[in-house]
C-alpha cells in the first residue's frame, strides 16, 4: 500500500502547483497515514465495522490519484426541487461551483485556506489521509448577526469517470456571533466501489446556531466516511440530522466540544438499510463548562445481511455542574441476519448533572401486525405503518418545517 500511495502523490505533485513547502506539508500528513494504515477492530472505536477489511474485500487496488485538473460537467437533474436553495457542487470530488446568489453578498465571506497549515487533533489516520490527498480547502464565514435566507445544499456526485478511487473533502465553516446557518449535506452517487473521505469543521461563536443534514438516500456501492468536528461559544446551539440508508458502507462520525455556557448539541439519526448494508455513527460529545445540554437519538430499521452500529460517548468535566445529557439508540431488525450494535458510554467527572442512556432492539411486534390487519390493511401495509411510526419519531426533532417536509418525502414516510 505504502508504494500506492507514494506513487499516486507524486502523480498529485506533478499535476499541481504546490509549492515545496505545500508539498512537504501534505507528505508530513502522508507518511503519518502510511505508518498507521488504515483503522481496523483492534483499535476500539473501529471494533465494529473495520473499514479496512471492508476497503479490502470491496476495493482490491484503491487509486488515490484523483486529476483534479480536469472539468466536470453538472448534471441539474440531481438537483433537490420544491427548496431554493444555494448550492456548493462537488463532482468526483472536485469544486464545480459555489453560489449564494440568493444571500447578502458581503455577510456570506469565502476564503480559500488551501495553502494554511491547519492542524487538527485527533486519533484517527483517515484525517491524515485527507489532509495529504485534498485538493481545494475553504472556508465558509457568516459574519455577526446574519442568518442566511436560504439553506446551503452541498452536492456530492460522482460519476462514471472514476472507479475504485479515494476521493478526499475539506471544508471549514466560522458562524459569527448571533447567526444562523442550514447545511444539507446531499449524496447524488450512483457509482461504484469509490471511497470518500469528508470532514469539516464548524466554529459556533455566541449565540450562532447550526442545522446540519446529512442525506444519503441513493442506493450505490461507494464507501463513505464523515467527521464532523463541532467548537461551540456560549448559548450556541448545533443541530445534525442524519438519514444513512444509500451507500453500501457509511460511517459518520461527530466530535462536538460544548466549550460555553448554556451551549447545546442535539443529533438525531436514522438508519434504512435494506440488504447487505454496513453503517455507523459514532457521537462524541464533551460537556467542557457548566449549564450546557445534548440529546441524542438514533433509530435503525435493518434489512438482510445488514449491520448497523452506534456509539455514542457523553464526557461531563469536572467543571461541566449542572450538565444534561441524553441517549437513545433502537432498532428493528427484519431479518434473523441483519445485526445492530450499540456501545453508549458515559465518562462523568462532575456531581451536580442528569445523564442518562438506553438501547433497545429486536422484531416487529406481530400483535401490533395482527391489530392493523384486522382493521384492514394487509400484511406488508402493516409493517410498513409501523415502520414508519417508528422512524418519524426522529424526524419530529427536525426544527426546521420546510427541510423536515422535504427529508419526510426523501424517505417516503407519511406524516
């Protein structure tokens, strides 16, 4: 792996204009992911889906040499109707295009930071691999007291050009005081056997709120991989939605440090798998002051063959008095073969908090099939109207009502 990788980096270095200092930058990153490797389940936040058996098995030679040079045409028919929108479009993992025409101009500031050395804590080499191997990094700044009218739609498609790649996104978002700011993260791939690695960063400042989300609904057969990385300033208040239901592996995964007072993280997830599926989320949430507050619930249907996971980990410093914590994770299995795994932890240093956490899985209740079918409906419509009952409890905690309205579409349930 380790001559691939340095192979395909050369074909980067002579295809871009890095300077040298850029290109030492990016192999300091490379050879860090080159030592590590890939995650894999000896390594504890990795024990339940090990990306790199599944990279192997799926993906027997993984290119990481993308020619980012190159144009792509946009496709509009991916484009989400009935929500104006703006748009930032990724195309084989390559910026097309960024429009905010439907925003003040001068509150919305874009800078590119491809060239700022930007480092980033955290154990896990698949940042590494993406601070080695991505193209273009910006910078998305809604300045003081400015929310934005229309929600923000960042497109990911890839098309038939490239196979059994990496494909490697950065972005970077600062919410001044006082603003509000929508993000759907929108996944329009139908390709097969790439392997995408995204993260972000957001920066809450005072009083600022974040609606993150994240929908991969189309059925395909890329790996996919999310960090979201969350600092958040006093009464700031960051919202994530995730539908993980498309991809034949997904895992997201979200590191939020609530670093003021009456901050609040509240993440909510769905799993849809039909078969043969593989997703993940793993929370990580650090109470890190006093009076701040996380809910979270994940919900799973799962069909044969597929496995879903989550971890959630809630940390209460011990300065962190007066902390209120939630978790709840539960899942439907609908078939003996499918598999949901769940690891919730609390790590508390403090007296003065509420912290809570439960799971729960297992079958269809047949009575509750039996009673809807005596009322008429069929065998299927029935399991269908529980289904849906049991999954649009999570999307109630949408607070938005026009992006609940179209992620309720999306995923076809009935209100």
């Amino acid at each position: 792996m380790s001559e691939q990788l340095q192979s395909d980096f050369d074909k980067i270095v002579k295809t871009s204009k890095l300077s040298n200092e850029e290109i030492q930058f990016k192999k300091n990153f490379l050879n860090n992911f080159i030592k590590k490797g890939f995650p894999n389940r000896k390594q504890e936040d990795w024990k339940f889906l090990d990306i790199s058996q599944i990279i192997k098995k799926n993906i027997s030679d993984l290119s990481y040499f993308n020619d980012y040079s190159q144009s792509n045409k946009i496709d509009p028919s991916i484009f989400v109707d009935g929500l104006e929108h703006n748009k930032i479009i990724f195309i084989n993992g390559r910026i097309e295009k960024i429009d905010f025409n439907f925003e003040d101009q001068n509150k919305i500031e874009i800078i590119d930071e491809t060239k700022k050395d930007i480092s980033f804590e955290y154990e896990n080499s698949l940042i590494d691999l993406n601070s080695a191997f991505t193209d273009k990094v910006f910078k998305i700044s809604v300045k003081k007291n400015y929310s934005l009218k229309k929600p923000l739609i960042i497109y990911h498609s890839i098309n038939d050009k490239i196979k059994s790649t990496n494909i490697n996104l950065r972005l970077n978002f600062e919410l001044g005081e006082n603003s509000c700011f929508k993000l759907i993260d929108y996944f329009a791939d139908t390709t097969e056997k790439n392997f995408i690695n995204i993260f972000y960063n957001f920066n809450l400042e005072k009083h600022s709120i974040l609606k993150n989300y994240k929908i991969d609904k189309f059925r395909n057969n890329n790996l996919k991989y999310s960090l979201n990385n969350i600092e958040q300033d006093n009464n700031s208040v960051s919202e994530t939605f995730i539908l993980s239901a498309g991809s034949d592996y997904f895992k997201n995964e979200i590191n939020c440090n609530l670093n003021g007072e009456y901050s609040s993280a509240f993440i909510n997830g769905i799993f849809s798998l039909k078969e043969n599926q593989q997703h993940e989320i793993r929370t990580i949430i650090n109470h890190l002051v006093e009076n701040t507050k996380s809910y979270q619930l994940i919900k799973s249907v799962l069909g044969k063959n597929s496995k879903s996971a989550y971890q959630g980990r809630i940390l209460v410093n011990s300065k962190a008095q007066k902390t209120d914590g939630y978790q709840l994770s539960k899942a439907i299995l609908l078939d003996e073969t499918s598999e949901f795994n769940a690891k919730p932890e609390l790590e508390i240093y403090a007296d003065d908090v509420k912290c809570s956490h439960g799971s729960a899985s297992g079958s269809l209740d047949e009575n509750s099939i039996f009673y809807l079918m005596s009322r008429g409906l069929n065998y299927q419509q029935s399991k269908e109207l529980l289904i849906n009952g049991f999954l649009m409890d999570v999307v109630e905690k949408i607070t938005d009502v026009e992006i609940k309205n179209l992620i309720t579409n999306i995923i076809g349930l009935k209100q």
